[in-house]
C-alpha cells in the first residue's frame, strides 16, 4: 500500500517539474525571439512599440539596429556622450600654445553637399580645439597667401607642410572626411522631432617630418542629439557632429602633446629677430629661447619615411623684448648671431 502511494507521489512530482521546465523554455525562446525582433535588419533605424508614460503619451524610442562604426585594429575610435565621458584634456602642454591648420573636411556623404557639412564640421573643431586653451587654429587666408593657390590643394604633401612650419610655426595639420550621417525624424505630440548619427575619420600630420602622428575616428551616441521644433533635423545634426566631435578634439591634442613646442622665425632686421608667436601663443616679454637652423631629416633607408629631423646648429639665444599683432614677437639677440628666416625657435633648456 505504501509503496503505491510513493510511486503516485514521484510521478505527480515528475510531472510538475517536467511541466516547469516547459513553461521555463517557451518563456525563454518567446523573449530571445522579441529581441531579434527588435533588432531589426543590420544598419536600419528601428522604433520600439509605442508605451505610456506618466503623462499619457504614447512614445517610442529609435534605436540603431547595431553599433554602426567601429574602428580597424589600430585606429582610435573616439565615442563621446554619458556613456563615455570625454578625457580631461592632457594640460602637459604648458603655457604655449600649438598651432595647427585644418583643411575643410572631405565630405562622402549623399545629402551633404546641400547641407555643407565640410564647412559644418571643419568650423565645429576650430571652435573645440581653441575653447581647450591648448591650440591655435592658423587662418586659412594667411596659409593660402603663404603656399600660394597650387600648393593649397596639397598641403599634405611633405614639401608644403615643411613651408607651413617653417614659415607660420605651425606644428599640425588635420584634415578628415565625414564618412556617413543619418538623421530620423518623427512627431511627439504634434511636434516634429529628430536625432542623428555621424561619423568622421580624421588624420593629424607632423609638419616637421610629413607622418602621421594621429588616426581618429569619431561619431556620437543617437540619443545624444535629440532635437525638437522647428529646424528640428538641422538642429539634430549640428548636436550629432559637434558630439562626435569631442572625442576627435581630444586625440588631437594628445597627438600634439607628443611634439616639443616650437615655432620659427618669421624675419630678421639687423638685431631684431620677429617670430611666428607672440601673446596668443602664449609667450611673454623676457621669454629666452633658443634658435637653430633645421636639422637634416633622417629617413627609414627600407621604408623611406621619416624618423625626424636632427635638432640643427644652435644658432644663438634671444630674449622676448615686445609683442605685438594678434600673435608675433619681436626678441633681440642674447648671444649668437647668424640667425635667418625659418630657423626653428624653442624655449630656453
């Protein structure tokens, strides 16, 4: 008799675990397929279905399908926005500023060309870079003035970014191209509204050996540029370039941190020496510096590129007697002599 009612008791049991275990199955498979659901085609905007909240809106959140840019091994993929708070700029620059030249951004995008999104994101990093107190942008006139109009087209090349240097003291220049932008519209309450998504691949050249010293690409968190009203699609791109811009300012500045400061000299009268940095650069009067002429460069005799140039002849030392100009100085001779035009300038060791 007892051992019929144990037999009972073990299969009611094995038939309640069987039927948890089933329940536990479907339960898990129907949750693994609304996510697939959810994620909808590769590379494809998907909105999830409409929610109350507090206020008894309807809403929906847009998601991107996957992660839509990632870097090649080796490549700085900067991500700005709450999820990864931007770095603290590196302030092991000092008090002198680096100056750079950034060429308008090559634009492959479809829809750019009427939005000018070169002009957008090329003037976006002038504004970051100076705003860190750490860069000087040079001006575009004065370069074109100083390379003449066939040489602006290929200021990459190592001779024109050697005239850059030695001529205007500039230590970079960065030119990029916007790969791709996206923007998503929709209405909440009658009010239009959008977000967007860009991404940009941007290079930083040493102007004294030609190489690249810096690969970054950056792009921005969708949420990050949400916009409502009117010019809500405009006002969502400008968010979503000057977001992913952040990361890219950024690694610029880590890429100068590597270059001992430096400038040239601009021109010689008698004992007066008139240099390519002043008070914006951020020297002052009774600054010693040192001036040499430009060292032979050394290259990989396999490869060809680049190792650097050789620190040259120390020339003589001259002391900051006024500034003047939004950036020039003028020094005269401490010690020295047979200074020319575009011999390098570095502070006092």
């Amino acid at each position: 008799m007892k051992t019929t009612r144990i037999k009972k008791i073990g299969v009611l049991l094995l038939t309640m675990l069987t039927a948890l275990f089933l329940i536990s199955s479907c339960a898990l498979f129907g949750k693994k397929d609304k996510e697939q659901a959810a994620k909808g085609k590769e590379g494809q905007w998907v909105y999830s279905s409409q929610k109350t909240s507090p206020t008894g809106d309807q809403k929906r959140a847009t998601t991107y399908s996957k992660r839509p840019y990632a870097g090649k091994e080796g490549e700085e993929v900067a991500l700005a926005g709450k999820e990864t708070k931007p770095i603290a700029t590196p302030y092991i620059l000092g008090r002198l500023k680096y100056k750079v030249v950034i060429v308008e951004f090559q634009d492959n995008t479809k829809q750019g060309g009427k939005r000018r999104l070169g002009a957008l994101v090329t003037q976006q990093l002038a504004q970051q870079l100076e705003e860190t107190g750490a860069v000087i942008v040079a001006d575009m006139e004065q370069v074109k003035k100083t390379v003449g109009g066939g040489e602006l087209n290929s200021l990459s090349a190592t001779s024109t970014l050697w005239k850059l240097r030695t001529l205007l003291g500039v230590q970079g220049l960065v030119m990029g191209k916007i790969q791709d932008v996206l923007v998503g519209t929709g209405k909440q309450a009658k009010t239009e509204e959008a977000m967007a998504f860009a991404k940009i691949d941007v290079q930083l050249l040493d102007t004294d050996t030609g190489n690249i010293m810096r690969s970054i690409k950056g792009e921005n968190p969708i949420y990050s540029s949400h916009a409502v009203g009117e010019l809500s699609q405009d006002k969502a791109l400008s968010t979503a370039v000057n977001v992913a811009l952040q990361g890219v300012s950024e690694g610029i500045i880590r890429g100068l941190a590597g270059l001992e400061w430096s400038t040239s000299v601009a021109t010689v009268e008698g004992d007066k020496i008139y240099l390519n940095a002043g008070k914006s650069t951020g020297l002052k009067v009774g600054d010693e510096l040192e001036i040499y002429n430009p060292g032979r460069q050394v290259k990989n005799p396999t490869t060809g590129v680049s190792l650097g140039r050789l620190p040259g002849t120390l020339q003589g030392k001259v002391k900051i007697d006024q500034l003047f100009g939004f950036d020039a100085a003028e020094a005269k001779v401490v010690s020295g002599g047979n200074i020319t035009s575009g011999d390098i300038v570095r502070l006092s060791r």
